[in-house]
C-alpha cells in the first residue's frame, strides 16, 4: 500500500462533521469556492488528495447530493488532468503557469477544466464564475487576466483549434499530456511493461470505477446483503471475486446502515485477491506488519472462520486506532492490535507465524485514479528509497515465517524496482523461501494496480 495511501506518518483524526444546516447555510455555500479550497489544500499544502475531499465533503454533508457532487467531479478531474489542463492554460497565457499565483493557477486550472469536460457548465457561467472567484479571493487585479485566458481557451475548444501531441510523432508526449501522466512515469512503463500495457494504465488512471466492497461473512451473506442494499436503492453486483460486490446509486457511504453495522467494508478488488493469494487456512497464526487501516487483517481473520489469530501492527496508535475502529465496527474478535515500527526486529515472534503480510508503504503508482496527486508527488529517486525501504521491511519480517509457513509481499504500485525486482532480491537474498505465486495486477475498469508475491519457507 502507498505510503500516502496509507498515510503511514503524521495523519490527524478528522473532526467531527456537521450533518444538518438551515436552507439559508446550505445556499450560501459556493461549490467552486470549495473547490477551490480542496485543490489549494493539495497543490500548495501539500494535503492528500483523498483526505482533503473527505474533510471537506463531510464538514458539508447537508448540501444536496448533487452539489456534492459537483464539487467533487470538479476537484477530481481538475487533479486527474492537471498536467493537461497546465499545457491548454500555456498555449493561451504569456505568464507560465508556474509563476502565476497558486490561487490564480487553481482558478485557472478548474475552469478549463470545466470548459472541457463538463458539458453540463454553460461556458459563460465557467468564465464568468472564475472571475467572481478570482475577485471574492483578493485578487481583482487579476480578473481581466482570468477571463481573458478562459475566454480564449473556450473559442479555441470550439473551434477544435486547441493543440495536442501526435501519437505516432511524439508517443511518450502523447501520454504524458492526453492523460496528464509525468514524462518520467510513461518512460518508465513503456520501459518496463511496452507501450500498449503503458498506454492502458494511462487510460485506466482517468477511467471512473466502482466502489468495491468485502462482504462480512461473519455477520451477513452476500445476497442478503445484495437485497438489503437493492431495498435502499443501491445497485449492488457481483464480480468474479468471492464475497465481493460492486456498489453504485448511493450518496453518502457512512449513511448506508449495513455500513455502520459492520456488514461490509471498502477494499479493492485487487487487494482482496492479494489476501486470497495467500492460501490462508484455519488455525493459522498471521502476522500483518503494516496493517491500517486494516482491511486485510479483517479480510484473513475472516478467512480463518473462528480460529487462530491475526495480529494486526503498524507504526503509530493513530494507524493503531484505524484498525481497531475498523475491527470494532466489523466485530471480529480474533484479532489484536500492536503499535510497532516494521522495520525493527522483534524477536518475540521469531518463527511464530504462519503468514505474514508484508503490505509495505510504495509509490502507490496503481491508485492513481482515487489519488491523483501521488503521481506529481512522486520521483524515481522516491522510488528507489521506497524499494530500499521495502527491502530492509522484508529483511526484518520474513524472521517471524516458522518453518513451512508464508510471507506475502504486496504493493499498490506498479514499479518493476518496488515489484518484480524486489521478489528477485529476496528470493536471492533468503534462499530458504521460495517463490509460489506472483502476479503484477493491472488497473481495469473495477480494480487497480496491485503487486502480489508469495513466499513460501521450507523446513519441515
């Protein structure tokens, strides 16, 4: 799991959110003055991009669906297609938008977006709506400038005259800006996995999916679940893994009453296979060693229907209390909680377990679609530090495998130097395991980018 994903230092809890304001509140609220805030938040501040919709979104839970939504569309796709949007802004300002104002490079940013993807958003009313904001923030000086650019940017994508790079003149170029994918990113893949499995990863980091959940077996089956769900109006499908559903046609996730019961929780498709590669059976003793916010722990506890024990750690008791909310919320009981730093040994548990689950912090370059903002974060010198830092986690946890047992090595990326390479250097480096499953998950229209190997040790 990505190391933002997870957010594995630092994180605070989120305060408590409002559910209900007078009509008069509610239509007050500017939708793109929030979204702005969001987008200011995680550009300048540095702020998770999933956090900060969530803090937001929640805080203004009473809006109606719809407004919700509008703001969270604009904010998604304006971080989705940044590096688009930069590149339309530059063909029509003198000013580079690297200089300009973070507020006014925001402004910017979500109105030509809005001129180009959102057929719903008049033209005018997207010029028109940048310039009050522009004026309601400080900066009137600047709202010539702001219309002046959108103004153009909308006559240019009428007349279909805005520029883009060729595919078969300029490929890597041809990603990098169609779906706002850093150069150095779509070298490395079209590198590592071809330019045809690079171009669908592109496709697939803008290309919405649904939301996946894990049925909690322990309390509810899936088609009682399913027919709950149907009688609140919520679709709820199958897929082709076990005890998964697709969910969709619902507003607020934490209102759903199964939800808050414990009778599903969110997890990716791809992670849940992850688990499942694992071969879990009953009575196993598992150890995962970077568990928040614990979906997997929950997922092999359930799997171990009843018995054994799934010891579930991670580096702080914020990420501590993650998954004791989770296992609270899901009521399963065994398992137990530890705060405890990965990388340092713990001799307590040396050759005690039958899996451990190595879900290490990455690069997360397989969520990009939930998180956009990883992917103008991230560095391949990030990279190479995070794979160091994988390797000193699995050097450190495979001491806790007994004889005969499993350790499973997973990430949310897709980085041949955090993934196959690293399964290379440890099957090398600890010839005492062996390798017994590995798989590189591509995203697809309903899970993400995922890297799965399992080890096996001998000695029995």
């Amino acid at each position: 799991m990505t190391d933002a994903g997870k957010e594995k230092r630092g994180a605070g809890r989120k305060t408590g959110r409002k559910t209900d304001a007078p009509k008069a509140v509610a239509d007050s609220v500017n939708e793109r003055e929030l979204a702005l805030e969001i987008l200011l938040l995680v550009t300048r501040d540095g702020v998770h991009s999933h956090l900060a919709v969530s803090e937001v979104l929640d805080k203004y839970q009473y809006l109606e669906k719809r407004r919700r939504a509008f703001i969270s569309r604009l904010v998604q796709g304006t971080l989705e297609r940044m590096i688009e949007l930069d590149d339309v802004v530059g063909q029509f300002s003198k000013t580079p938008v690297k200089k300009m104002k973070p507020v006014i490079r925001c402004i910017l940013r979500s109105g030509v977006y809005q001129l180009l993807y959102m057929d719903s958003v008049p033209d005018a009313a997207a010029c028109n709506e940048a310039v009050r904001l522009a004026q309601r923030k400080g900066f009137s000086g600047l709202k010539g400038f702001v219309n002046g650019v959108l103004r153009a940017v909308s006559r240019a994508h009428a007349a279909g005259e805005i520029a883009y790079p060729d595919e078969q003149t300029s490929p890597e170029r041809y990603l990098s800006v169609c779906y706002s994918v850093p150069l150095w990113l779509v070298r490395q893949w079209i590198s590592d996995y071809g330019y045809a499995n690079a171009k669908s990863i592109c496709e697939m980091s803008l290309r919405e999916k649904p939301t996946s959940v894990r049925v909690n077996t322990l309390r509810i089956s899936p088609e009682e679940l399913k027919e709950e769900l149907a009688a609140e109006g919520i679709t709820a499908r199958e897929c082709a893994t076990k005890d998964a559903l697709l969910l969709g046609g619902y507003d607020f996730l934490g209102k759903i009453p199964a939800f808050a019961r414990g009778d599903f929780y969110v997890q990716d498709i791809s992670a849940m296979q992850a688990v499942e590669a694992a071969g879990v059976k009953p009575g196993w003793q598992i150890i995962d060693v970077c568990a928040a916010p614990g979906g997997k722990s929950i997922h092999a506890a359930q799997l171990l229907a009843g018995s054994g024990h799934v010891e579930a750690r991670d580096l702080t008791e914020y990420k501590a209390g993650l998954i004791l909310d989770n296992q609270k919320r899901c009521c399963v009981e065994n398992l137990s909680v530890k705060v405890w730093d990965a990388a340092v040994p713990d001799e307590s548990v040396r050759e005690c377990a039958d899996l451990v689950i190595a879900d290490l912090p990455c690069s997360g370059l397989g969520v990009l679609r939930g998180k956009p903002d990883i992917k103008y974060n991230m560095s391949p010198e990030q990279t190479e530090e995070l794979a160091k830092l994988q390797r000193q986690i699995l050097s450190t946890v495979q001491n806790y495998v007994k004889p005969g047992g499993r350790l499973l090595y997973s990430t949310c990326t897709i980085n041949r130097r955090e993934n196959e390479e690293n399964a290379v250097w440890f099957a090398r480096s600890y010839p005492g395991f062996s390798l017994v499953e590995e798989r590189q998950i591509f995203p697809d229209e309903v899970q993400d980018g995922f890297y799965v190997a399992v080890f096996e040790r001998g000695g029995f």
